[in-house]
C-alpha cells in the first residue's frame, strides 16, 4: 500500500469528467490513502455527494457553513490535514479563481489555505482551454508552483474534439504518487534530451519540418528531473511549456541541433535523443518569397542534412549513455538494428508511427527497446509512462557501467 498513512484532499468541480474522480477516489483509497472530498455546488449536479463519503468513508464538504461533527475551523482543518491536494476534474472556473485569490465557496477557500502541493487535472471545452484569459490563469499557476497534468487531447463531451479531455484515473494516481514518493535515483546526473522537429528554411515564409509535437521528449526531460538530474533540454519549435527546472536550448534548423549537441553532449552523463531532425535540407534557400511561374512545376534540390546522432556517438566518453529514438513505418525493428550498430548507441527506442496510439501528436505510445542483448515491446501506455519505463533502462545502462 504506498500511499499508507497519506492524506488527500480531492476537489471535485462541476464538469462530467467529475465521475472520473470516483475511480481515482477508489485507487487512492485501495493504495491506503485517507481521501477527504471537497465538491462544489455544480459537482453535486454531475454526481451525488454519497457516492463519494461511500469511497472515501469519510463526509464529504459542501457547504462552508455547514457545522462539523466535531467542532474545528473545516477549511482550516483540510487545508492542513492534506500531505497533497488535488483537483480533479479543475474547471475554467476554479482556475480563474485560484490564480487570482478568489474564496468564495468551500474548495476555493481551502485550496487557497493549504500549504501542501497542489494538482490540478483541468477538464473543459477546448475553446475554454485555448481562451487566453484561461491561458494566462495556468501561466500564473504553474509560476507558484501548481502542478498540472493534462488535459489531453480527444473527443470531448460536447461533441468536439480538441484539448480539454480531463488525464485518466491512473495517470492522476500516478503523478500523486510521484509527489508523495518521488524516485530520485538520477541525483546528480546530467542528462540531455532531444525534443520536437527542425525546420529547414525554404525561403522567408516557408520551411520543410515533420509532424513531431515534442510530447515524447518533454515528458522525458520532466520526468528525469522529477528524478533529481540536472536536465537540458535541446528543443525544437513546440507549444509546449518547458518542465519546471529544466533548461531549455531551442534550436530551429537541423544544424542548430547538431551544434548544441557537439556542445554540450560531452559533459553529459545521459544524452536521449527524442528530437524528429530533418534528414534534409534545401540545398539553396531563396532570398525572396517563391512565386508561382505560370503553369510550371517547380524543382527543389535538397541535400543532406548533418548525421547528429552519428556525430554524437563519435563524441562518446567513457561511462556515458546513448539512447535513439527510431520513428519508422516499416520494418521498424531491423531498421533500428542498425542505427543502434550505426550510431553508436547504448539503446534505441522503436515505434512504428503508422499503428494507432503510437503516431505523432498523440498523448500515448507504442515502443519497443532495443539494445543489443534484447528487445522489449511495451504495451500502449501514455508517454508520461513511456518516459518512467524509458529511464529506468537508462539507469540501469548507466549503473552497469560504472561497475
């Protein structure tokens, strides 16, 4: 039972996603967590308070003028009693009010109390999502130190599809128990990771570049210095926001990768190159705009781009960890075969970017790690996950070398 003799208190606004929270309600209490539900007027319209006292074994709080069984100041009392305090589903609403001080019901005032680290698990349309003012809410959050998982990305609700889709049950249980009982077996290691795609300029309005969203390579860089590593991320054009104590390295063009990474690959312990390069580039880039000459096609000449993994593994010191990524749609496991030989490395990770779940700008995966004693093939897991599994093996590289 890892979260025994752990306090949580759950917020749980008024949004369908609120049913989600009666299985993460269960988990916690099954991993040996004492849950204290907060529910909002609106909650209560989406799921009934006594589902929750049912789950947790404790009342649920509604009302901040209710009187308490046993006589205590309650908000005062939860907002203390949390070791973590979550909400799940956050809606634009609790944002807004968190990020500007507002306690005007129960959970606002208590989350505005507590001292304990903060979740939240936004849920809403996406055009709530994308609204500026609730942009700028999580900017000003996540600045105090809120953490934030999700949302995903999917059909929602509403009908529409897009960002907003609150993170599964599991995933939340799993990033509180990160909070609770974080890993920190990378103290003192510096990693580098590769995120996103490269763009190569065309002329001044247009670039060749891929579908790469960074999602994999960020979820890395965070979760290696949720592990204690002194992290530097080496990214290309995302819109993603950049883990908290990572430094960031953007770069554009395929040869601005590959000289970040000669720069600073050498003093590093574990180098994961996450990032889509270009494999080439225009061959001359036009000064001005390319016009339309009449009916004619036009002809582009590309040449190479640099081999950075190829040159990253040249620079290989003693003690150090190469991991690839091989983003391939068709024979996915040969071909990563030979970058593995190829380049130099210690582990490849391999997926097939054609198989549903596994694609590009997805928030799941489908990888397989190859080394040269073995393959592994991991089922379907969110890239949070696929980040864990990743560095566990590359801890594990790393320990046999220093034997």
């Amino acid at each position: 039972m890892p979260l025994q003799g752990k306090n949580i208190v759950l917020g749980v606004t008024g949004g369908i996603a609120a049913y989600k929270a009666c299985e993460l309600t269960s988990r916690l209490r099954k991993a040996g967590a004492q849950v204290y539900v907060i529910m909002t007027k609106h909650a209560c319209e989406f799921v009934a308070p006594l589902t929750f006292e049912t789950l947790s074994n404790h009342p649920v709080v509604t009302d901040t003028f209710a009187r308490p069984d046993t006589w205590e100041v309650e908000h005062i009392a939860l907002a203390k009693r949390a070791d973590v305090f979550v909400i799940a589903p956050a809606t634009a609403n609790i944002l807004a009010k968190m990020a500007h001080g507002i306690a005007d019901d129960m959970l606002s005032t208590t989350v505005l109390a507590t001292k304990a680290p903060v979740l939240v698990a936004p849920a809403m349309n996406t055009g709530m999502w994308e609204n500026a003012a609730t942009r700028e809410n999580v900017e000003i959050l996540r600045r105090r130190g809120i953490r934030f998982i999700g949302p995903e990305g999917g059909f929602l609700a509403c009908g529409d599809t897009g960002a907003g889709r609150m993170s599964e049950p599991k995933e939340i249980f799993n990033e509180i128990e990160s909070i609770l009982n974080p890993k920190r077996d990378m103290e003192g290691l510096r990693v580098l990771v590769t995120a996103g795609p490269t763009q190569e300029k065309l002329d001044p309005v247009r670039y060749i570049t891929n579908r790469s969203s960074g999602k994999m390579g960020y979820a890395i860089a965070d979760a290696a210095a949720k592990r204690g590593a002194k992290v530097t991320l080496v990214t290309g054009p995302v819109s993603l926001q950049v883990p908290e104590g990572v430094e960031k390295v953007p770069i554009l063009s395929t040869q601005d990768l590959y000289e970040a990474m000669t720069a600073h690959c050498p003093e590093m312990d574990i180098v994961i190159q996450a990032a889509a390069p270009a494999d080439f580039t225009p061959a001359v880039v036009a000064d001005q705009k390319i016009k339309k000459q009449g009916d004619g096609d036009l002809t582009l000449t590309l040449r190479q781009t640099p081999d950075v993994a190829a040159q990253v593994g040249r620079l290989k010191h003693e003690g150090q960890v190469l991991v690839g990524f091989a983003a391939e749609t068709n024979d996915v496991l040969e071909n990563a075969q030979g970058k593995l030989q190829k380049k130099n490395l210690d582990m490849i990770v391999a997926n097939d970017v054609t198989a549903p779940g596994a694609g590009f700008d997805v928030d799941t995966n489908i990888v397989t790690f190859v080394t040269c004693e073995k393959q592994e093939t991991l089922p379907c897991l969110p890239k949070t996950q696929v980040a864990e599994e990743l560095l566990d093996r590359a801890m594990a590289l790393y320990a046999q070398k220093k034997r």
